[in-house]
C-alpha cells in the first residue's frame, strides 16, 4: 500500500508515478468523506479538507520535510519507500469502509477486471469504464507485474488498483488519465 502514515483519523498516501499533474511533490490524504492533496510544503493543491485536519497535515509535513521528501524522491523513481511513524499516531481510528464520496477532480475506481495481455478494464465511480495498459509502466517497482501470476492479482487499493497487497498501485489520477474510453 502506497500509505506514508496515519494519525489523528487520517491517512497518507503517496502514490508511484505521480508527478505530472501537480508538477509539485505533494501527498493524498483522506479523512472521513474527504479527499484532498496538499503539497510538501503544506499547500491545499486540490480538494477539501476541514481547517483543523489541514493545519495538522501541513504541521505533520513541516515536521517530517526531510523524511517526506525522500520517500517523493523514492516514489518518483518507482521504488518502495518507507513509513513515516508520527508522534501523534492515536491508532488505526480510521475505517476504509467510512470514505464517501470523492472531493477531488477526477473519479475514483471502483472495479477491475483484468482482460489479459496487462490490459486493464477499470471502472469509475462517475460510471465510465476505461481500458488501461499497464505493459507502459516503468520503474523497479513495477517489474514485478511481468511474472503473470502476480498481475493477475490485480484489485483494487484505496480507489486504484493495485497488486502485492497494494504494495505496488498506480496513481489514481493516471490511472484515470492514461485509460482510453472503453467502446463496448
């Protein structure tokens, strides 16, 4: 799973191959209903998130820079990076089953199938179904999707797909971005 850290009902992720749209290092978080993405620096680049819940992401970045920006660094090259452990960790309060709903600016997966040959059929929660070729990802992180077995593993992970138990996943966002319109 992509998860840098949870605290305080949150969680964040950082996902591989996820430095177009931003153009900045920046993490996803999720908090109850809300989704949003904040920059490194502590930015509100996209979605919502309550006063209270940004100010303690943004104090939790300021606190955690160098960590953070070595795993964006670790992520951008496709490679695993670690956990951050917090202080402020109060246990996994947080539940998947309570996310609702989707702040961001692109829809979420909500089914995969795998139609063989690395061609994906994804479901979106704004009712689209997309194909989407996994043969173009790149980077260590994703050589391991060439032995079929562990692609056929494909599921969906924190609204994307996924496969090792979400160890490996694809950025939402490209994810969506990179499918062409399935036509059937």
């Amino acid at each position: 799973m992509p998860e840098l850290c949870r605290f305080a009902g949150m969680i964040i992720y950082m996902y591989f191959e996820d430095f177009g749209k931003h153009n900045k290092p920046h993490v996803h978080i999720k908090y109850a209903e809300y989704n949003a993405v904040m920059s490194l620096e502590g930015e509100l680049l996209e979605g919502e998130l309550p006063r209270k819940q940004r100010r303690m992401v943004s104090g939790w970045l300021a606190f955690h820079e160098d960590e953070a920006y070595v795993a964006w660094n670790k992520a951008v090259r496709h490679e695993h990076f670690d956990k951050i452990e917090t202080t402020y960790n109060n246990g996994d309060c947080f539940k998947e089953d309570t996310i609702y709903g989707n702040s961001l600016s692109y829809p979420f997966a909500c089914g995969v199938k795998n139609l063989g040959d690395m061609q994906l059929m994804v479901s979106f929660d704004n009712g689209e179904k997309k194909i989407y070729d996994a043969s173009n990802l790149n980077g260590p992180v994703y050589q391991i999707l060439k032995d079929k077995k562990v692609f056929d593993t494909v599921s969906l992970v924190n609204n994307t797909v996924g496969w090792c138990d979400g160890e490996v996943d694809i950025a939402p966002e490209n994810l969506y971005f990179d499918s062409i319109i399935y036509e059937g």
